[in-house]
C-alpha cells in the first residue's frame, strides 16, 4: 500500500522504517524537507540527524506534509501532538479527503513542569479535535499508549503478549487499520474500544505511561488487558 | 490490625470481608448508621441491601464515618469519589489526625452523560485534593484502577499476574499499604509510582477502563505492565 507519514522524528522513523520493510511504499512528510535533510546535529533526546537515518533507509521518500498526504493511500500522524492540528493543515484536506488517518500523537504540555500534563483530556481528546478539524478524514486513534519502538515490532517484548488500542467512528477504517496493525507490525491483541471518543480514554493513558518510565527507568513496557 | 472503612458500597463491603477474613478488626463507616441498616430494596446496581451482607458478616462493626475513623489505626476510603471529602469531613481531622489513609476512589461525574468524565483531572487529583484538605493523614492512593472483586482477591484473575499501583507523600505509609496488599489481599505485582501527584495518573486510568468494560462486557479484568 501507499502510505504517508507525518512527522520525521523517532516515531515516524521507526514505522517508516517498518511499513516499507514489510512490502509498502512510503513517503514520509515534514515541514521543510530541505532543513530536515541539512540538519546535522543530533535532535533534542540525543538521537542522531535524520539525514543519517535516511540514509540508511534510501527506500522511503521524503517531502513535504502535503507530498507524503498526498502519495498515502493511508495517512499516519506521527507528529508532536501540540504540533497535528497545524501539521495537517500544512498537509492540506484535499491531499487527506476520504482516507484514513492514524493518529497516534499525544498532546502533552510541557509548560507546567514535569512530567507533562495533556493539553486536551477528559471531556475531549486530540483524535476527536483532528476529526472535527477534518470531518471527511477517517481518523483511527491507535498506537499512542506506548513506545515506538514496540509499536512497530510488538515481539521484542514478553514475544508480544501485550495490548494495543484502535477507535474510530468508521469500521471500515479500523478494519483496515487492525490488519495493518496484525499483518505489518505483528500485534496479536488489538482491542476496539469503539468510536472516536474513546480517544480520550487512551491519550489519558499517556500519565501512567509516563510515570511508570520514571520508575522502571524504560520505555521498554507495555499494558496488557489481562481477562 | 484496626481497620476502618469509609463507606457501605460494593467497594467497602468487599474489603470489609476480606479484611475481617483475613484476621483484621474492621469497623465499616456510614453516614447514618440506622438509615443504612434500615434499608431493605437492593441499591442503584441491583446488588442486597446493606444489611443482608451485614447479617453475613458480623464481625464487621457498623457506625458512622467517625466511628470508623476513631476506630481504625489504617483507614481505607471506600466512598464515591464526589462524596470523598464529605465523608472525611463527617469522620473528623481528630479521628484521623497521623494515620495512614488508603484512598481508592475515582471521582466520576455522570452529569455530561456516558461514560462518567473525571470531576477533577489532568493537573490534579482527588487524592492530592483530599491530602490538601487533610495535611496530617498520609494519603496512599491504590486499588482505584480495578474492579472491587480483583482489589480483594486478584489470585480470581489469571492466578494474580496483573498489576496494582500505590503512590503517596509518605514512603513509611506506602510500605504498610504495600504489605497490606500482598499479606491481606494477595498482590503479587505492586508498583510504587512515587509521590501523591501520581494519584493523577491512576485516577487518568478511569476513562479507559470503564470502556474496557464496555467492550468486554465484564469488569473481571485488569492491566498488567508487562516489563
């Protein structure tokens, strides 16, 4: 499949990495594809240019948001969550009208301290400002409840015996979404917690994720619903 | 060890038994004693009065809020999170005054429809609420993110391999709560997430799991941090 992926940082390089490694064409997009090329110096968490990634990864495209919405068949938000609404913008409606996005941003606020709190909780959620934002997108909020590293390649812990979340107001969308979620990254338990509004519920998860990295001193755990 | 429980709910009396079970002198704590004795139609969820599970278990004392505080060395608060601070108020600073208070409530407002939202969220909680009000009590926070049946018994559930939390100001407080829960209640895998404002994160925990139970069509599960 064609598939488009917002954002160029840790995230959106390890699923690029992985949707193209498992057969997909992939472009990844940014906000200015020239400095994200030139830039040299590690990024803010110490991880190397992405220019260094990329060049390891010659298969995957870069461009502009627009340019990856555009090439997408299926779109993946993997921006910083603060940043999705003007990310998606920039990609433009028409390059994102009638397909499905994966949103797995959070929206955490740095501003009061540490650990963040989220910008939007509780009685509304990032995915649902995003599908208000876009009503002819079909958004799936997904993958946001751990790290990107067991996002793309769940079998390196505990051989994927842990769970991941999809919701979404369109069943097609979170069928085609759980496919990818089994077939390309190897999920065994996907659970649909129902419409968009569930979104709430999995980005208030991002508080006890936080915390418990604090206190296992890794990001290398996930949530099992043990039933 | 002298127990009191705040509270004749579903919550309150599970652990009131278990407790009692388990060698414990536990008084439970009502507003009104009389009036909870006196009830005889079953409560808002279908479960026996009150005084059904009473004659069953006498050696659980009854009395007001303040009974139960005077009462307990280790006092658990097993009221509706909304009703929390009324009913320590009811049970008095001075019957409370240097004791350790095991807070498992979840303040759920069901006035903006279903599912209940958080009363309070985010960039607070109602157990740092209850620690502002009560600032000699050593608040722990834990037990609020499973089922009362799984609180008391987690062995019921996949032999027990599914997680609890604590947090709280004071680490003296959390040891004893920590060993209640694996010397009373049988908790395997106990996770200390530090200080009281961690009590945001587990109370964040509410939205999701009631939409598990939602989609699971039971509230006989939890989640177990697989590491």
């Amino acid at each position: 499949m064609r598939i488009g992926v917002l954002g160029t940082g840790m995230v959106g390089q390890v699923l690029a990495a992985k949707l193209a490694g498992t057969g997909h064409e992939v472009t990844v997009g940014t906000r200015d594809p020239a400095a994200t090329l030139a830039r040299q110096e590690p990024d803010g968490y110490g991880n190397p240019p992405f220019s260094a990634w990329h060049a390891q990864h010659p298969d995957v495209k870069v461009g502009s948001f627009a340019d990856a919405a555009s090439h997408g068949e299926l779109v993946v938000n993997a921006t910083a969550g603060a940043a999705s609404l003007d990310a998606l913008r920039l990609a433009g409606e028409a390059n994102l009208h009638g397909k499905v996005l994966v949103d797995l941003a959070n929206a955490l606020d740095f501003s009061k301290g540490m650990p963040p709190s989220l910008l939007v909780a509780n009685t509304d959620s990032l995915g649902e400002r995003l599908q208000r934002a876009f009503p002819d997108v079909k958004v799936v909020k997904s993958l946001n409840t751990m790290n990107a590293l067991l996002m793309a390649d769940p079998g390196q812990l505990a051989d994927g015996d842990h769970t991941v979340f999809v919701c979404g107001d369109d069943d097609e969308a979170k069928a085609q979404v759980t496919q990818l979620l089994t077939e390309a990254f190897g999920w065994r338990d996907v659970i649909d917690l129902g419409d968009l509004s569930a979104a709430r519920a999995t980005e208030m998860v991002l508080p006890i994720w936080l915390r418990l990295m604090g206190t296992l001193r890794t990001p290398a755990f996930n949530f099992k619903v043990v039933r």
